[in-house]
C-alpha cells in the first residue's frame, strides 16, 4: 500500500468555549503567513466554525465526522482532502472525549482514527497549578489518545503563567502555547452558537489572534508533533474523469451558508456543475436541472426574504414543473408557506411545502439521527437509511391533514423516534443535515433525478 506523509494534529479542548475557534483561527493565520500551506478540518456536524477557518487559511476547511462519514472511510476522506498541504489542523468539538452518545465522532475517537496527535486547549482563568491535574486527567483517562501537549489560553499575568507552567512541568506535560487574555479576541454569537462569517466580517480579529499566536505559540514546536504522526494510505481521486450531466442551483448568501464543501464535492463527483444563486438578491434562479437549499438564518432575513417574491414565484415554477428541489433546515423553512419569528410576526414564504415554520425560545433537536424513508424520495427509494444531525430552534407545522412525511427518525441527544421533514415526487425537505461525501447513492440518485429532469422535462418550459 502507497503511503503519504501528512503532518497533522488535533487542537482539542476540555469543554465547548476554551477558545478552541480562536487558536485554531490564529494558528492557520500564522502559517499561512510564513509560507504554509494549511488545511484545516472540523470535528462534528458544524458549518460556522469552518468559515473561520477558511478566512484564515485561504482554504476550504471540511468536516470530520464518523457518523455523517462512515468510518472506514473517514481516513482516505482525510487524506485526499489534506494530501496537498503541508500541515493540517484539525479542531476538536466540545470536550475531547464529547461526541455523540456512546462517544460516536468524539474528538478523540476521530484523533485515534487518523492517528494524529492531541494538543489540549485549557482555559486557565481563575485557576493555577488545577490546570495540571486536568491536563493529567485527560490525558491518563485513554492512553490511546496520542497525548502530545497543552495550549493554556487566557493567562492573566507572568505570575499566572508561572504558576500553571509550574504544574505542568511536575506532571511532565509539554507547554505548546502560553495565550493572555484579549477581549479582541472574540466574535460575535447568536443561537446557533457563532455568527457565521457570511454576516460579519472576522477579519481583525483573525489578524489580532494571528499577531498573539505568533508571539505566545512555539510554532516549531506544534509542527513537530503534527510531523510525529504516522504516514497515512495516499488518497485516491475520485473526480477523475467525471463527465457533467446536469446543472444543479445552489442557494448561497447570506441567510443561506450551511454547507459542507465536501458535501458539494460529492455532488460534482457525481456530474453535477453547480451554479450558486441568492435567494435575497437575485430574482430568479439560474438555468439548472434541480434546487438545493442549505441550512442557514432565514429566520434573521425574513424580510427581505419575504419581499423577493420575483425569487419565490421562479422557484414555484420550478416546483409545478417538476424540478427536483433538495432542502435542509433553513432550506425547509424558507420552502414552507410562511415563517413565525421569534416575535411571532408571520412572513410569506415560498409555499412549496404546505407547512409553517415557528421560531422557539428554546433549542428544539439536537443530535445525531437515522433518518429511514417513509417513501420515495431524491435521495432513495422506501426504506433507504440516511445517518444525518439536528439542530434548530423551529418548529414546522403541516397545513395539511395528509402529510407526506418523508422520514421516520430515531436518535438525538435526548432519543426519540417521530416522522420529520416532506417528500413528493420532485421535493424533499426536512430538518436533516447530511454529508454527501457519507451519503453517495444518495447523492448519485438526486443527480440523475436532476439529468432525467434535464433530458424529459426541461426542454418543454422556460422560467
């Protein structure tokens, strides 16, 4: 077997809010601004995280995830992603032993997978010389973990440096990294957790992150312990000779930037030319073969959203005459027939879906599912099995008494099992999240709907 040599390591944290965005998004500045090239990934179902990563880098950052990507096949996933750079950093999720129930796309269990070595992000305010008895904690509770360093984030003074420094050393753990604290540091949050990069502009940020990493990061160091890792199986490409059947419209702005870029790779591995299009600012959707609607904010531009009826009329059109239309989430919502804000004001929507969709206060799934097809669908026919996540604060409510129900789903991080999302002929929209590159007969079956749509439908009409 041909190997590759790929640097890697894992940042990590001992809980969700260490900063783990933050040092992450200064590492790939510093790199790239000393002639590196950097790629980055993200443990878990998140799509804002990688935003950040992106700017940084000036890379796509992709999702590593064992239950959207099945994992035998996370490694090569990795590889052909990674296969290029000269390093690669992949953030972790939550804390490092925190994933899915019974520790399914754990940081860990994704650091062991790829054989990369873990550097732990501590959030040292308020605490001395107790940052080495979690650092210790961490690191003897799976010694399969490749256990390589910490990174100690919001230090207060020399002292305080010190004193955690101090710790370290009588337990033999390595200081990869010393950061003081900086309001600067920081972005701007709403429900789902970041603001996406999409709606604010990171940039000064990412270039005080960059400066104190520069200055507080023994960048050799960290280089050193990702180049520890083992050679990995060279990638294989499977792009390699596709030839494009179908055009495929992809809803991209600002309310609409849920994606995992090798989600839409899967797609384009599959003959699909995707053509992006705004339903805020455009007036019709481009001259494609099938819809996909990404996950989002809508709920945050339910105005203007409202207003562009030009948008919503083509994609009515579009829906009488067959098309295939693919929507997730925020997708789903936007195709309901009217959204309730989180103020209960009511916005028009497009109405493809005979549902409304209400804001709640309060998160209403989260999690992992198996999605299993109560019907037909573009992704597979009756009882095809679908590994997606959850995670919205609406809720959608059928118009309707005969609900076409497209899926029943069982999981979650509290379990439960319930029927979810919509299915016709040509439509299917729900709350699922799912990764294509983990999905590819789904993703295959949507693209010749969308060629056979091409090749018996399309020539009849104009839109």
């Amino acid at each position: 077997m041909n190997t590759v040599p790929i640097p890697r390591v894992v940042i990590a944290g001992t809980n969700s809010g260490v900063g783990k965005t933050t040092i992450v998004a200064g590492l790939l500045a510093a790199y790239r601004a000393s002639g590196h090239g950097v790629q980055s990934f993200k443990v878990g179902p998140d799509y804002i995280d990688p935003g950040f990563h992106k700017i940084a880098s000036g890379r796509e950052s992709y999702n590593l995830d064992s239950w959207l990507v099945p994992s035998d096949t996370l490694p090569s996933f990795f590889a052909s992603m990674a296969d290029d750079a000269d390093l690669a950093i992949i953030e972790g999720v939550m804390g490092l032993y925190d994933g899915g129930r019974e520790g399914v796309s754990s940081t860990a269990q994704i650091a062991k997978q790829l054989g990369a070595p873990v550097v732990l992000v501590i959030d040292c305010k308020a605490m001395g010389e107790s940052a080495a008895a979690i650092a210790m904690g961490f690191r003897e509770y799976d010694k399969d973990v490749d256990f390589k360093g910490v990174i100690l984030n919001r230090l207060g003074s020399d002292n305080h440096e010190r004193m955690v420094r101090e710790g370290m050393e009588k337990i033999g753990v390595p200081v990869i990294g010393a950061i003081r604290r900086d309001d600067r540091m920081h972005s701007p949050e709403r429900h789902l957790g970041l603001t996406p990069v999409t709606e604010v502009d990171p940039t000064e940020a990412i270039a005080t992150i960059q400066h104190a990493v520069e200055s507080m990061v023994d960048l050799e160091a960290l280089y050193k312990v990702a180049a520890s890792a083992a050679p990995m199986p060279a990638p294989i490409d499977i792009t390699k000779g596709v030839t494009k059947r179908t055009k495929i419209g992809v809803a991209y702005d600002e309310a609409f930037s849920f994606y995992y870029p090798a989600s839409l790779s899967a797609l384009e591995a599959q003959g699909a030319e995707l053509v992006y299009f705004s339903p805020l600012k455009d007036s019709a959707i481009p001259d494609v073969d099938g819809l996909v609607f990404g996950g989002g904010f809508p709920e945050m531009f339910l105005q203007a959203l409202s207003e562009n009826t030009a948008m919503k009329e083509s994609i009515r059109k579009a829906n009488q005459c067959s098309m295939p239309i693919y929507a997730e989430c925020g997708g789903l919502m936007y195709l309901c027939e009217h959204i309730h804000d989180f103020d209960g004001n009511v916005f028009d929507t497009v109405g493809v879906v005979p549902a409304n969709c209400v804001m709640q206060q309060k998160l209403q799934k989260v999690g992992y599912v198996t999605a299993t097809a109560k019907r037909n669908t573009l992704l597979g026919n009756t009882g095809t099995a679908l590994h997606g996540h959850e995670f919205h604060f609406s809720t959608m409510e059928p118009t309707i008494e005969e609900f076409p129900w497209a899926f029943h789903l069982e999981g979650g991080r509290k379990p439960q099992s319930y029927d979810g999302g919509y299915a016709t002929d040509n439509v299917l929209a729900s709350y699922l999240h799912l990764n294509f590159a983990g999905s590819l007969e789904g993703a295959k079956h949507f693209v010749d709907m969308c060629e056979a749509f091409c090749r018996h439908v399309r020539s009849l009409w104009s839109y």
